[in-house]
C-alpha cells in the first residue's frame, strides 16, 4: 500500500502554496511503527516499551515524486517482552510525540525478544501522487 498523508501535513502545504502561510519542514524525520494503523485524522497505536523507540531516517531526493531511505532503519532488540505485531509504520516529525507526516501499512510483522526489525536502505518508499 502507498504512504498517506496526515491531514495535519496536507493542511499544512495547502495552506503554504494556496495561501501563503508558512510551514516550517522538520530539521529531522523519524520512523514510528504501530500495531494499529494510523488514518489521516488519527494517531493510531505505536508500540511503547521493551526497547522500542522511533528511529532517525533520511530519503534521497525525489524523482517523479517519489524519495525512498537512503540508509537502513533497525528496531529493537526487543527486550523484556515480545514486542505487538507491526501492522503500520509513519514518518513523524520528531522522536517523541510531534505530528505524523505519512503512513502505511505493512506486512504484519512479529518482533521477538532478542529480535529486530530492519528495514534496509531504499525500503521505505513515499510517493505524491
């Protein structure tokens, strides 16, 4: 599945190119996973705990309105417990809470103790349409 856009990111540009109005882009992205998915207007569930905190990635630049990562983004090891099943990834504004950008759904993914989750360089992929 495409990445989506927020409300808060597509309110933002359209207001920044239709009306004149500042948007600030953020010094850095980050990548958040959640066992529930996000939707355009709410946050979904992002895992918390055993280990698991949103990772830094940056993207090429875009080419027929598509930029991919150009670095791999790992997760984990998972500690304590079993980490919920992975069913969406977004790219967010900061480290902690912020604002989330974009959002997909994934493949369900099971992150065990002692396990990560890798995404490698190029696999993550967001396209304006």
């Amino acid at each position: 599945m495409p990445a989506i856009m927020s409300n808060y990111l597509s309110n933002n540009l359209a207001n920044a190119t239709l009306r004149n109005t500042s948007y600030t882009s953020p010094a850095a992205v980050y990548v958040a996973l959640y066992s529930t998915a996000p939707t355009a207007s709410t946050a979904g569930t992002e895992l918390t705990g055993n280990s698991y905190s949103r990772q830094s990635v940056t993207f090429s630049a875009p080419s027929a309105g598509a930029a991919s990562s150009n670095v791999a983004v790992s997760f984990g090891p998972a500690t304590g417990n079993n980490w919920l099943t992975v069913k969406a990834m977004a790219i967010v504004d900061a480290s902690t809470s912020g604002n989330i950008l974009y959002f997909q759904t994934t493949t369900n993914q099971n992150v065990l103790i002692g396990k990560t989750l890798t995404y490698g360089s190029g696999n993550i992929t967001i396209t304006l349409t």
